[in-house]
C-alpha cells in the first residue's frame, strides 16, 4: 500500500474505542481492589512495582538472579531468554505474529471473564494426552472466567488456566516463582494498561509538536502546516457525519470518536534552557504524544523528557538523534549523521579489496554533524574486527588548508580518507585525490554537504565516494506528481520538501497506530500496535521496517558516486545497507 497515492488516505483513517473497556462497576471494583494499598507483602507499592517490572521485561528476580523458567514441558531455560515483553510486549496487551495471537496480560482483562460462562467448556478446545489445550481461531481466544490472584499464580506456574484448560506448552513457558516473587508478578500484571496515560478523557486526545525558534519559518510550516490540516480533517469527519451514525462508525472503525488537540510548543534560547521549558509546557498541558518536531542540534533535551516523562515522540524530522539499544519512548526516521558513517564502515568492510589491516583516517570537522558521522563510522569499524581509524579533528574556526591535508597524507599514506567536514572544504578534494600519496578513496556525505556535493570537480569523483540515505534521483522520478501535488497542498517549496514527506510519514504510522489502539490509550500501547504496523512504502527512504523494540525506521543508506560530466546524476556502487 503506497502511503501517499492518495493525499486525503491518511485524514480518512479513524481514531477508535472499545475493546477491552469495563463496564463502571467492574472498573471501580478493579480499581478499588488496589485503593489504599500501601504494600504488596512486606514491599513499599512503588518498590513492588518496579520490581514486579523488571521481572515482566527483564526476566530478573528481585534477588537479581534470572527468573527460572519452563518451555514444552521441561526444558529450562533463563527467564532473561525469555521474558513477559517478548510475546505480551510492554503494554500487556498482547500481538500477532504469524499465526500465532498472544492475549492480554493486563490486569483489566485478566481480571474480568473472557466470553459467556456457558461456553467456558466450549468447542474451541482441543485436547492432548486427555487434556484441553486452549485453541481458538486468530482473534477469538477461548472464554474463561476472572482470573484471581491464585488461579493468576496457578496458570503462571503450572500453564492451567480457570477454566481447567493447559495453554499450549510450545508457546507460553512456566514460571518456577516463590510466593513472595509471584505475589510482586502479579501486583505488577494488576496495574499493568489499567488507567489511560495523562493527555487522554472522553473526548479529546491531546498531542504536540516541538520547533525551536531558530527554525525557519518555512521549515515549520512545512510541518504545522499538514499536521494542522490532518487534524481539521480528522476531526470535520464527526460534523460531517453526525446525522449518520453509520457511515461515522465505517469512517472510524469503532466508536466512540476522540477529538484531536494539537498543542505547538516552542523552544526558546539555548538548548540547557530547554528542559526547564518543556516540563513548564506538560505541566500546563499534559499531552498523550509528540508527532514530529524540528529543533536547531541535537534532539537530545528533547528526547531525554520523552524518556523521563515515558511520553511517545513520532518521528521527530532530526539528522542528530539519541543513538541508544535501550531507551524506549523516541521512534526516530534514522539514525541521521551517525547512520551514514555506519554504512560506510560497513561498505568498506565488504570489499575484498581492502586488506584487513587497511589504514584509514578521519579528518572530523569539530561540529554536531562532523562528531555523528565520525562516531558511527568508528564504533561500526571496531565491532567489525578492525582497529580504530587515526581521528584529526578539526577546531571550530579552523581553517582545513591543502598544506595540512599534504602533510597528513605524506606521513599516514592512508588507503582511506573520511573527510567529514562541511561545503566549505569540499574545493580541496581535487588536492587530496591529486596529492602523491593519494588514498584510493574519499568518503564524504550527502546529509552534511546536501547539494553542494555536485560542486565536486571532475578529477576528484572517481575517487569519491558519498553516503546517501535516501532513494536515489533517479528512483524518485515516479513519484514526481506526489511530490508536486504535496508541495501545492502544503505551499511548501523545495528545499523543504523533505521535512514535508517526513511530516506526512509520521501523520501516517500515527492515524493507523490510533485506528489500531481501540480504545486502548496508554503510550507504550501506542509504541507496540505501530512496532507491529506492516512496513509501507516511503517517498523518501528506499526501506522502512517496524519490529518490537525497533527505534530507527529507515535502517539503510547508499554509496554512491557523481557520474561524468555536466549532468547531475548518481552512479549507484552499493546496495542498500542495512545496519
């Protein structure tokens, strides 16, 4: 399904309701079965649930030793291998994979009958060795009564459910537990997805969007602009309809609808000021997520309140994002500067014609983009088997002259130079492939030079090599009438077209990850219904993929060269590489 075929598709896609809601009298019993509990045993509230965490996502006992777990049967393996989260992901709330559906192990559905108490004994079982194995179509798990916290405990130990059936062994392990482990386990699963997260009620659902006021004016509004009219459009769909109940609800999926709010929060002086600004900003308007967003440097300050606040950040349009394996609240596009330099080292690594001792220096600009591409390529080198590349880096104001350049070349004889510096330095490359000893290749980037790399002389491409994250040129071409009809749309002129097909991208992955929630509005819901969205085609990005616990989208980048002569093309040398 191509994303931008049609411009209206992604205004037409609904905000949802009602899955697994409670009645209010289930509700309140729920909630007040928990009312006032200042202890689970002998462990403070706040301490048993951060405990009772660590065992859902981690696999790690309070003592720190793994969980002691059991798969078909008998067979032991550490609970490190496998945890909670792998299947029931971090919300609780369950996902599909191949044939396989995993149900909710969040304390509102756990703790509430599944299905009519006459069917509990029902026709969708199957049985093995005389014992009912829980068996039901994709979508329709069998019916069962509450669960308590004994038979919550029972089925965790032993895999036997309240209806007397034993889940399937290939697929749910079992958990050796002691009392005291088991009780902080189930205390977690209780409050696991029970209230909505902040930035949600009964009718409004309440994102934001960040710029610091160094952005153009026109950079923002090629992001205000279609996130303004996404919103008109999502919510002039309940007016339109409001007489026809049924074509409403086809529009939306399931009801009932959530209005959409969107806050645009903007960021003033320097970056250390900016976190003192973003709290001031949540406290007066908590909101459910960020979609988007465009700051002057690094994402960090930004980043880091997503991740102390657990508030979901979509696809914010930034070449410098937190690299991480662990934080969970920020989806980013890619891995921006640091993405390229990666890819570079791994282009490289796969050449039988670099020898494995090959003698490689970077010459790094003392700037945010120059350190990114540089450290990427250099962590990627090492955890390929190679030592560290020689690394000058450049002081801010300094002056890259040939004289220097000569110097370094005559003493290192590199086989391979990285020149991440900035347009200003691009003239020298014709002195650098020239120079006697000259590297057999140069490598620079498309994401710091941008369209400044065609000013590269025609003696110098053949030894130049450029990291492009995007689709080539060339490739782009069948999508011209989309990129004409979105620039129209949006009154956005080329130079910001990228941030425009970012911004549309992300309204995408947002509308259908909203349309999936059904009802269901706590955040780390909202990262796993779109971490098990199906990969769409992108404008821009030659790949993108989601997966369980996956924070970078587009995960590839190409080398390339510039072809001979006067016309502006790119001579493909790599596949896409993937990181």
């Amino acid at each position: 399904m191509r994303l931008f075929c049609s411009t209206t598709t992604i205004f037409l896609v609904a905000l949802s309701a009602g899955l697994l809601s409670l009645t209010a009298q289930n509700r309140e019993a729920f909630a007040g079965s928990e009312q006032g509990r200042k202890t689970v045993g002998t462990v403070a509230a706040d301490e048993a649930l951060r405990l009772g965490e660590r065992m859902y996502r981690e696999g790690i006992l309070p003592s720190g030793e793994p969980v002691k777990v059991s798969v078909k049967g008998d067979l032991p393996i550490p609970g490190t291998s496998f945890t909670c989260v792998s299947c029931h992901l971090r919300s609780g709330l369950g996902s599909f994979e191949a044939d396989i559906y995993t149900t909710p192990t969040n304390g509102k559905t756990l703790f509430n009958p599944r299905g009519k108490p006459e069917v509990y004994d029902n026709s969708m079982a199957t049985y093995k060795n005389g014992v009912k194995i829980e068996s039901a179509p994709i979508g329709i798990p069998p019916a069962r009564p509450a669960y308590t916290d004994e038979t919550l405990a029972a089925v965790l130990r032993s895999g036997m459910d309240p209806a007397g059936r034993a889940l399937n062994f290939s697929i749910m392990p079992r958990y050796n537990l002691s009392a005291a482990d088991m009780s902080l386990l189930v205390n977690y699963l209780k409050n696991l997805s029970n209230d909505f997260s902040p930035g949600v009620d009964n009718k409004y659902l309440r994102l934001a969007t960040i710029t610091s006021e160094d952005v153009s004016v026109a950079e923002a509004d090629a992001m205000l602009t279609p996130m303004r009219n996404f919103v008109e459009n999502m919510n002039g769909l309940e007016k339109t309809n409001k007489n026809n109940a049924r074509k409403l609800r086809v529009s939306f999926e399931t009801m009932p609808f959530r209005r959409l709010q969107l806050s645009h929060w903007k960021l003033k002086g320097p970056a250390e000021t900016w976190p003192k600004q973003l709290e001031e900003y949540y406290r007066k308007e908590p909101v459910f997520a960020l979609i988007g967003g465009i700051v002057s440097g690094n994402w960090k300050p930004v980043h880091d309140f997503c991740e102390s606040n657990r508030i979901p950040c979509l696809l914010p349009t930034t070449n410098l994002p937190v690299i991480s394996e662990t934080d969970w609240y920020t989806l980013y596009m890619s891995k921006g500067y640091y993405q390229e330099g990666e890819s570079a080292a791994r282009y490289l690594n796969s050449l039988e014609k670099i020898p494995a001792g090959t003698d490689i220096v970077q010459i790094v600009r003392s700037s945010r983009e120059g350190q990114a591409l540089s450290s990427g390529f250099l962590k990627t080198w090492q955890e390929l088997g190679h030592k560290a590349p020689l690394t000058l880096t450049l002081k801010a104001g300094e002056t890259l002259t040939g004289e220097y350049l000569q110097t370094v070349l005559s003493k290192e004889n590199p086989s391979v130079l990285m020149l991440w510096t900035g347009p200003e330095d691009l003239p020298l490359l014709e002195t650098v492939t020239a120079s006697s000893p000259a590297p057999q290749t140069v490598f620079v980037s498309w994401g710091y030079l941008g369209k400044s790399i065609w000013s590269i002389t025609e003696p110098a491409r053949a030894a130049t090599y450029i990291t492009y994250p995007y689709r080539l040129p060339q490739d782009e071409a069948k999508y011209a009438t989309d990129f004409e009809r979105l620039k129209l749309l949006n009154n956005v002129k080329d130079d910001q077209l990228i941030t425009l097909i970012k911004t549309y991208y992300a309204l995408g992955v947002l509308s259908k990850a909203v349309k999936d929630m059904k009802d269901n509005y706590f955040r780390d819901y909202l990262l796993d219904t779109i971490s098990m969205q199906t990969d769409v085609e992108s404008l821009l990005f030659e790949r993108v993929s989601f997966g369980p616990g996956q924070r970078y989208v587009s995960k590839g980048c190409y080398i390339v060269q510039l072809a001979k002569g006067s016309k502006q093309e790119l001579v493909k040398k790599s596949d896409w590489i993937i990181h």
